[in-house]
C-alpha cells in the first residue's frame, strides 16, 4: 500500500471516530426533555392544531407537470452552449438546433394533445 493511500484511509478512519465521538456526546450531554408536551406539538406556518391528516395523496399531475418542467428546462441547458458558438458552428449547427427545437415543440404538442397539462 502506497503512503498517500495509507495516510488517506487514516485520515477517512479518523473522520469516522471524530464523527461518532461528536453525536455520542452531543446525546449524552445535551438535555433530554421528553416529557415536555409542547416541544412536541406539530407547528406549521402559525398553525399549532392541523387541520386534515398527514396522509394525503397528491394527483399524479402536481409530478407530470414537474417532470415536464424538469424536460422543458434542460432545453435551456443546450440552449446556452449553442447561442454562444452560433457563429463558429455555421449553418450546420444553426439546422442542428433547429431539428432540436423542432423534436422539443413535437414533444410539447404530443403533451398537449394529450390533454396532459388540463386541470379539471
């Protein structure tokens, strides 16, 4: 075993020790009020008794329209690169990114004719 490998995994080891060393005491000497109701008790936005149940189940929409988001919006990522070399690429990138652009704007007509973005 190399020296900078050894010196790495003391160095990781130790890391380790310190870590657990830290949480132990922190348990140990730091106060342990269980008894205490109100420290309890759920707070939310000024709100000390919630209405409703935790268990409630979001419309597969709120995430469709996130992922959505998350595709739509990687777009810009190869958007920047492009519009910063458009002129060294040539009239080859500028048809790469329209043939991009256009695969992007089929993508968001497939998405709207199937009604994935309506809120009934």
């Amino acid at each position: 075993m190399s020296n900078e490998m050894l010196l790495a995994s003391t160095i990781f080891v130790l890391i380790g020790i310190i870590l657990v060393g830290v949480f132990l005491l922190t348990k140990s000497l730091g106060p342990n009020n269980t008894q205490d109701k109100n420290k309890n008790m759920v707070y939310e936005s000024g709100v000390s008794k919630p209405i409703g149940g935790t268990k409630i189940k979001f419309s597969v929409k709120f995430y469709l329209v996130a992922i959505l988001f998350v595709i739509f919006d990687v777009e810009m990522i190869f958007l920047f690169p492009w519009a910063v070399n458009v002129v060294k690429l040539g009239t080859f990138g500028l048809y790469e990114m329209f043939t991009f652009m256009a695969l992007l704007f089929a993508g968001l007509i497939f998405i709207y004719k199937k009604e994935a973005l309506s809120w009934d």
